[in-house]
C-alpha cells in the first residue's frame, strides 16, 4: 500500500471470510470497478459463515457434512441449531440494497437466512475461493511501500499458498472458534430461546448467569427448571467450573 499525493494506492484486496460482512465488503468493493483484484477467503464450502447448519455431534445433519467433508479432518462446526430464529427484525437485518421477500416472517429461521446470504452473494461467487483458511496475515514491505503478506491453506490438497495484497479486510467474525457451553450467559432473546431449546435434553436445573434482571421478566412458565445467578466473577479453567459474583 503506497500514499501519492495525499491518497492510499490500493490495487488488490484480500477478504477474509465469506459471511454476511464478508460478502457486502466485496459487493461494495466491486462496485467500484477500481481494483484489479479482489479475492475472499473462505474455509467453509459455501458462503454464510455461521449460518451454515453442521448440526450436533450424533445427528443426521452433522454426520451429512461430515460425510461431505472427509477430505477435511479438522471439520468446522457451526453455532447453529434446530429451530433457531432471528432475534432482530428482517428490516433490520437486510441488506439496505436488497430486502428480503415480501412473505417472509419478522423473524425468519436460520434456513431462511442462509438461502437468503447465497442468493445476495451470487454477484461475488467469482472471486471467492473455497474451502481456503487464512493462517496468518502480516505486514511485508515491498518496493517501499508496506503491503500485508497473507498465508492460506488449501483444505482440499493441504497445500499453503503465500499472495501479497495492498489491503485485507478481516471478517472472519467472532464466532470461528467452538466452546462447551457449561452455563447461559444472559437471560433476554438469545438466552431465553438457547433455554427452551435445551431444557429438554438437558439436566435440570439450568445455571442461568444475569448481570442484571432486564427490563422484561421472561415470565413463571420459562424460568421454571432454571436456577438464575448473578454475573460471572472468574472461568476456572483447569476446574472446569465458574466463580460467580456471590461466591
């Protein structure tokens, strides 16, 4: 990346992750019709990040995409889960530049999100590489200017592969990297549907952490078999166990 006149000289442009930031930053991005090139990064086989289902450990859709990603041992597992839905309002959650149909629900479901992201992401499908996982982006001089060395590996051949970029956009998102979860951390729309979802594989009661009681109660019938506790005070890793506010 080199500064003339006053003005960053941008010609090539690595995206990381093919998700909904991912997929808008390159659709703006090639609107511009000024960059000679533009690639996005993407572990998963298709666009959509975290709204791709792999489903749990044991069930048909998990053990379908494991099927579908043997030549992949380090098989990437996904936060979503039957019967999600949108916690947000579509007309919030769209893109400004294409709305949703119009029979879609206020809240749509994790499926209908997905469909959704692919359809919105066909104009970039040209520039993205699959199945492509970012190791490691770092600064490189070259030629006076300071350009950004990206490292990606090939989950299909396993081979790694070096490309030099003006810029990067990183929107690799915050949810890439799994944890057990062993309690819920807040009780408003996500705790309360994570809660119900559960309630009826899981052993009762169910350790609820609140920093605060919120605004609205959830009501009797969806705190029963839960026991709610204040904030979180410390993760005691090695113990497996958490240290709340009360002691």
């Amino acid at each position: 990346m080199t500064l003339q006149g006053g003005r960053f000289c941008i010609n090539s442009i690595a995206i990381v992750g093919g998700g909904p930031s991912g997929i808008a930053a390159a659709k703006y991005l090639l609107a511009e019709n000024h960059y000679s090139k533009i690639k996005i990064f993407e572990q998963r086989a298709s666009v959509g990040g975290v709204w791709n289902h792999t489903g749990t450990r044991g069930s048909k859709v998990y053990e379908d995409c494991r099927s579908a990603n043997r030549y992949d041992p380090s098989f990437i597992p996904s936060p979503m889960y039957d019967g999600l839905e949108s916690n947000i309002p579509l007309s919030i959650m769209q893109y400004s530049d294409f709305p949703f149909l119009k029979d879609t629900p206020l809240l749509p479901d994790w499926q209908t999100i997905l469909h959704y992201l692919k359809e919105y992401a066909k104009d970039t499908e040209h520039i993205i590489s699959f199945q492509q996982r970012v190791l490691d982006v770092r600064p490189e001089p070259l030629d006076g200017s300071e350009k950004w060395l990206l490292t990606s590996l090939d989950l299909v051949s396993k081979a790694e592969t070096r490309e030099v970029y003006d810029a990067v956009v990183v929107a690799n998102g915050r949810y890439v990297v799994p944890y057990v979860p062993i309690v819920i951390v807040g009780y408003s729309s996500s705790g309360t549907d994570i809660g119900a979802q559960i309630e009826s594989v899981s052993q009762s009661p169910i350790l609820v952490s609140q920093k605060s009681a919120g605004n609205v109660s959830p009501g009797a019938a969806v705190l029963a078999g839960k026991e709610l506790l204040p904030e979180i005070e410390e993760f005691l890793v090695v113990d497996r166990a958490i240290r709340f506010s009360n002691g």
